[in-house]
C-alpha cells in the first residue's frame, strides 16, 4: 500500500512543480515584455561566451547579424562568465575582430554553470554534463524568458525546458553533436580516446555496458532535439550524423560558420624559408588531442639533425575556458619537457586577434589533429595563408628560372 501511494504522490508532486514553475515563468515573461515596451527578445544559450573559440566566433557573428538585420530587437546572452559586458564585448573585437554595438544587448550571469563541466561527472560524463544543462537552463529560464531560445553549444536537453515551460520557439546552431554514429563505433570497435577509457576498451563486457549506455542516450538525445524548430549545423558531416538521430531532414540546415580570410589575405607573405614554424590553432580541449601533436613532432625531431632542429618551432595557439583547461595546457608543457622538446615549443594562450595574425604570418605548416573534426574554422584561415604562401614560392622560383635561362 505505502509503495502504490509513493507511485502515485511522486508524479503528481512533480506535475504541482511543474504547475506553479510554468506559472512563476509566464509571470516573469510579462513583467519583460512591459520592461522593454513589448521589444522581441532573442535569448542565446552561450553559458562559455568568453572562451575565444569557433563557436564563440559564431555567437558573435549571429548577434552582429541580428543587430545588422533587425535592430529593434532585444537580444539576451545566457552566460557564466564572471565578465563585466564591456569586457565581452571588448573582448569580441580584440579576439576575433567583431564590433557588437553596446545597445539592445543583455547578459545574463548564470551561476550554476559547474553542472554542465565534465570534472563534475567522472562518470557517465554526457549523461551528467546534459541532465546538468537542466539545471544551469531552469536558472536561466527563471532569470529571464525569451520569445526565442537560440542555443549554440550543444546543451539539446534544455530545447524541451524553454519550449514546453517557456513558450519559446527554440533553434539551435550545433558544431558537433553530442553523440555520434562514429562514437558508437568507436566503442564497439574497443578503441581507446579521450571519450574511450583504455580500461573500457579492453573489456567486452564494459564496452557493451557502454553501446547499451549510448544507444540510450542517443535515444533522448533525438527526443529532445526534435524539439527544435529550426536547426543549424555547420557542415555536411554534422548535418549527417543530426539527420540520422534527430531525424527532421526538412527542418535542419547547413550554414557553415564564419572564416574570417579577409584578413588573413592581408597578411604579408615574407615567411623566412630558413625557418619552419608549425602552427596549430585550436582550444585546448581534450578532443583537439595536442599530445598527439606533441608527440608526432617529437618524431619529427628526432630524425633531424642538430643544425636542422635549430630552426623548427611547433607554436600552439589556443584559448582556455576555465582552470581545467589551463591544468591540460600545464601538462602539455610537461609533456614538451619530457621529450626534451621544450626549447622548440611554444604555448600562446587566450591571445588577442592581432597576434594571431602575427603568428600566422611567421608559419609555414598549418596542423591540426582532431578526430572527426567537423569543420576546422582555423585550418581554413591557415589553408588561406599557406596557399598564399606556396603562390609567392611558385611565382618567385619562376622568375628565378626566368632570369637564369632567358
């Protein structure tokens, strides 16, 4: 008898919650729309807007666009950074070249941003980093409710959260899904990775436990994307892998995401061809796989000689989203140390838009190491940059022969 009333209290004491927080959110939804005179307003879901990488290039286009296209309207970034809005926005311009106008913008701190970072879950890491995204999306849809929820980090379990309580029309711009055919392959093949525990992979029976896992989750993940209404993804490999889970072909659309070649096509093509610089521009996230790197130019190194070592230098570039970022870039480092490459590799980390350009005007070879990359905004500035490059080279050794042989 206790066990049936505990069945039937539980979900009608979850179904009063989710009365009376529906209640509290259309409350608020009015209470903005007399604050801003009925203005539209655009939430977008960005809880890492100050990171400095592709995605947050894609944040700052969309919000230049809206600003271009549609002034009028409100727009509201959801954010855990601990920034002053000047500073984000000063930060925009001096990281990737992007002015946002300083008017009909919001940010609204989140403070729960905790629940959506890995080190949280060690464990069952995407279940907790997505049922985490409900509690950071329930903080944000209480501090304000937008007319449309725009997220652009991937966080799909709160598309329901803002649909079904907010009343919103939700859209999403995803650069890599959550979870993947490939991913499911990965493990069934038993292959080890930054996602793939080595102790996993050498056991059949974890590494089924682990398909089973992700099948189940793939399966709310498809749930809770198709409460999107529009959906944008960044290339046709993303698009593939979103039509096969999500499976709403007619609402999902590739837009690739903005590469700014402009001005890399200004830099100055005077590389010294003496020198070998190796760059390599990417967050240092465990996915972008800078040990590899690190390890295949410790390779490299080795099979040349002292003369030829002098002039080499593997420069890696990249942003830092938190102290767990800066911890992987302190092991990286030890990394150089323990190959005794050191003195041959440099970090640059969070830097400004200029010095990139700098830094990629100094290289030769662009390299970048991540599996399944979906789309790779720098290697397209650096594809810029090197064809340029190997242009002048061709050019130069033309007139070169030309003077030699009239």
């Amino acid at each position: 008898m206790t066990f049936i009333l505990v069945l039937l209290i539980v979900p009608l004491a979850f179904l009063l919650f989710l009365f009376f927080l529906k209640k509290i959110i259309l409350r608020n939804k009015t209470l903005l729309k007399n604050r801003l005179n009925g203005k539209t307003v655009v939430g977008i879901f960005h809880p890492y807007c100050n990171a400095g990488g592709g995605g947050e290039r894609v944040l700052w286009c969309a919000i230049r666009a809206i600003q271009s296209q549609y002034p009028d309207i409100h727009v509201v970034v959801y954010t855990g950074d601990s920034v002053p809005a000047e500073d984000l926005l000063q930060n925009a311009f001096h990281k990737f070249n992007i002015r946002i106008q300083n008017h009909n913008i919001e940010f609204v701190k989140l403070y729960k941003r905790s629940w959506v970072e890995a080190q949280r879950y060690p464990y069952f890491t995407l279940l907790g980093q997505s049922l985490g995204s409900l509690v950071l999306g329930t903080e944000a849809l209480l501090k304000l409710v937008p007319d449309v929820f725009i997220d652009t980090m991937g966080y799909s379990f709160t598309f329901p959260l803002f649909h079904l309580l907010g009343g919103c029309t939700v859209a999403c711009y995803v650069h890599y899904p959550t979870i993947s055919t490939d991913m499911l392959g990965q493990v069934a093949n038993r292959t080890a990775a930054f996602n793939n525990n080595t102790f996993i992979s050498r056991n059949p029976i974890l590494s089924q436990a682990k398909i089973i896992y992700y099948k189940l989750f793939a399966y709310m993940y498809g749930i809770s994307g198709r409460y999107a209404q529009t959906i944008m993804v960044n290339s046709s490999w993303t698009e593939d892998h979103i039509n096969q889970i999500w499976n709403v072909p007619l609402r999902t659309h590739k837009v690739y995401p903005p590469c700014d070649v402009k001005e890399f096509l200004e830099i100055p093509v005077d590389c010294d061809p003496q020198y070998l610089r190796i760059i390599a521009v990417a967050q240092f996230r465990p996915e972008k796989d800078h040990p590899l790197m690190i390890r295949s130019f410790y390779k490299l190194m080795d099979i040349l000689t002292d003369e030829e070592k002098s002039r080499v230098k593997l420069v890696l570039v990249g942003s830092c989203r938190n102290e767990e970022d800066q911890r992987r870039v302190d092991d990286y480092k030890r990394l150089s140390k323990h190959f005794n490459i050191e003195n041959h590799t440099e970090f640059y980390v969070n830097v400004e838009f200029n010095e990139l350009k700098h830094l990629m005007e100094e290289s030769t070879i662009g390299l970048h190491t991540m599996w399944n990359e979906h789309f790779g905004i720098s290697m397209n500035a650096c594809r810029v940059i090197f064809i340029l490059y190997f242009v002048f080279l061709f050019i130069l050794k033309k007139n070169l022969l030309a003077f030699e042989f009239p």
